[in-house]
C-alpha cells in the first residue's frame, strides 16, 4: 500500500466520521456510531492502521502521526457529543400531555363555627365591646367559686368536669373570663369572651366533649336588666333579621341574678312550629343574667356600685340551626367538602 492510498483513506474517515457523529441522536446511536468509527475490533479506524505495516518504512512515522491526529479529532467530537445528548435529555424531562387536567387552585374555607363567632364579635364591636382571653386549663376557683357555684354544685362533679389535677380543671365555660378581666380592668367593662369549652360527654349528634362558646360582660355604674334585654335584642335583629321576633324566659345559673335564656322566632318555620324547633316555634340561643353581686365582689369590685349583665351562647349549636346542620359530629369532621360550602 501506498502512502498516498493510506492518507486518502484517513482523509475520508476524517471528513465523513464528524457528519456522522453529529447524526447520533440518542445515546445508542452515538455508542454505534462510536463503535463504526473507534472501535477496537471493527472501528473504520482500526482497519486503516492495519495498514501501517505495507508502508515503506519511511513513510510510517508520518503515517502514524496523521492516523494519531484523526483519532483523536473523531474522540473529541464524539465526547462533545455524547454530553450534548446526556445534556438534552436531563433539561426535556417527561412529555408534556397537554391532556392532563390543570391542578386547582386550593382555596381554604371558614369553619361554619368560626363564621358565626366573627359575626357575633363583629355586631358587639360595633358597640364598643373588646376581645378578652382567658387559658382553658383553669383553676377550680376561677372557673366554679368565683362564680358563685356552691361547693356542691353537681357541674363540680367528676362526672361532669375534666380534671386535670386536684385544683385544675379544662374550663367548663368561658365565665372565667370574666373574673379575670374584672381583676385586671376597672369598669368600665365591655368584654366578648370567645373560646374553646371542655366536658366530660360523649359525641352524639347533639353533643361534643369540647365546643365554643362566646362570653359577652357588661359591668359599670347603672347598668341594668333593661340594657340586657335592648342589647341583646339588637344583637338578635343583627344576627338573624331586623324582624325576628324574641323572648326572653327565666332561667337560673349560679353566676346570673336575675337570669334569663333568650330565645329567637324558629328561622325554618318561621314560629308556626316545625321539627328544628320541636314544634314550638323558637329556638334558645343563650343563656344571660345580671352578674351576682358575689361574682363582682370575688373579683375585687364593690357590689353596691357596680352592677352588669353576661350572656353566653354556643356559635356551634347557632351555626346548626343557620345552616341547617343536622349533626353536631360534622362540624368536626374536617371534611372540606362539607367546610368549603361556608367559603365566604
Ligand atoms: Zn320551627
């Protein structure tokens, strides 16, 4: 062979092996492109320096360093390659499928409970009463004897009350609060009281062993029984509609002297009676009262001065009879599908 024969094969290889690297779309193609052109065994390459040995003596130094620079001219395109290959394929990822359903907005929803204590607190701001907070884990004397709860009292009982020691208990009502804000604030005083109430009951469809409820407390000079029954009533016309109709019938709790629970017209029937109401056309929505004068005096206050007035009420059993809830367990579910009904 030739020298010349010998070179023009290199030349070939030289100019056709770069196209061919360059074809190589993926990574078995370029490996097989790889093979045709490097490859120890059957590489174009290989096949040329077979040759090496039918030159003239001479002329194999110059052979040999021509076959070296092709090689490695064909090396470095093939490397340059491989990694644009690898580096297509990690910046593509999956196919896009422009069929797959988009991914929803999420939208969170105010718990029913929540919407009526914003309400509550809402139409009693407009009226110049304030937030007030107090912990759910109690002290017995906060929440039963500075109540005036007799030391008998059955609400005392291990069957109604969570103990969490030998004087601590979960607070069974938000009336502590009140205690506490008196002792903190001098009167004037107009408090709302929201929060978080425990029991010792089981779930049925009409009762929890924690619920909310929203204490209201008014203590001041004059403040009497007549301002009660006008705030509360306002509050009603707020909550419910200017036109509802609403009562107000003795009731006792240990706190409250006189008390009274304020019932509303039934929302479904509209009074004239119907199951929501069992049958009697009103629905109570909280229990209210002239605060004990023993209440003011264990919070420091002069009975003989101050007189003021509380309700409570429970926003859960209200959001039920609103919304038409028919299970107290639902409310806590969690459920989105249920919660997302009340997205405001
Ligand atoms: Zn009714």
């Amino acid at each position: 062979m030739s020298l010349a024969a010998f070179l023009a094969s290199l030349d070939q290889l030289a100019t056709d092996g770069p196209a061919r690297i360059a074809a190589a779309d993926s990574l078995e193609a370029w490996s097989e492109v790889r093979n045709a052109l490097v490859g120890r065994q059957a590489g174009r390459l290989s096949e040329i320096m077979n040759g090496l040995g039918a030159l003239a003596k001479e002329d194999r130094r110059e052979a040999g360093q021509r076959a070296n620079a092709v090689k490695q001219a064909l090396e470095g395109a093939l490397e340059e390659r491989r990694a644009a290959i690898a580096a297509a394929a990690a910046t593509s990822g999956p196919a896009l499928d422009l069929t797959m359903p988009g991914r929803r907005t999420w939208h969170g929803a105010v718990h029913p409970v929540s919407l009526v204590i914003d309400e509550v607190i809402e139409i009693f701001r407009e009226l110049g009463f304030t937030v007030a907070l107090g912990p759910e884990a109690e002290t017995s004397w906060y929440n039963f004897g500075a109540l005036n709860f007799p030391a008998d009292h059955p609400a005392m009982d291990l069957h109604d009350t969570l103990y969490l020691g030998d004087d601590q208990v979960l607070r069974t009502h938000t009336s502590p609060v009140q205690v506490r804000t008196l002792q903190q604030y001098p009167p004037p005083v107009r408090i709302l009281a929201p929060g978080n109430v425990y029991r010792r009951d089981f779930f049925d469809a009409s009762h929890a062993p924690m619920f909310a409820q929203i204490e209201g407390l008014v203590v001041d000079e004059g403040v009497t029984f007549a301002d009660l029954k006008a705030t509360l009533t306002h509050f009603a016309h707020r909550f419910f509609s200017p036109t509802t109709r609403t009562r107000f019938r003795p009731s006792f709790f240990p706190f409250t002297e006189p008390s009274a629970e304020m019932d509303v017209a039934c929302g479904v029937c509209a009074g004239s009676g119907c199951a929501v109401c069992k049958h009697s056309g009103w629905v109570e929505i909280l229990g209210s009262g002239m605060v004990h004068p023993a209440v003011l005096e264990a919070a420091g206050l002069d009975s003989e001065r101050y007189t003021g007035w509380a309700f409570g009420m429970g926003p859960a059993r209200t959001a039920i009879s609103r919304y038409g809830i028919p299970d107290i367990r639902i409310l806590y579910d969690s459920d989105v599908r249920f919660l997302e009904q009340f997205a405001r």
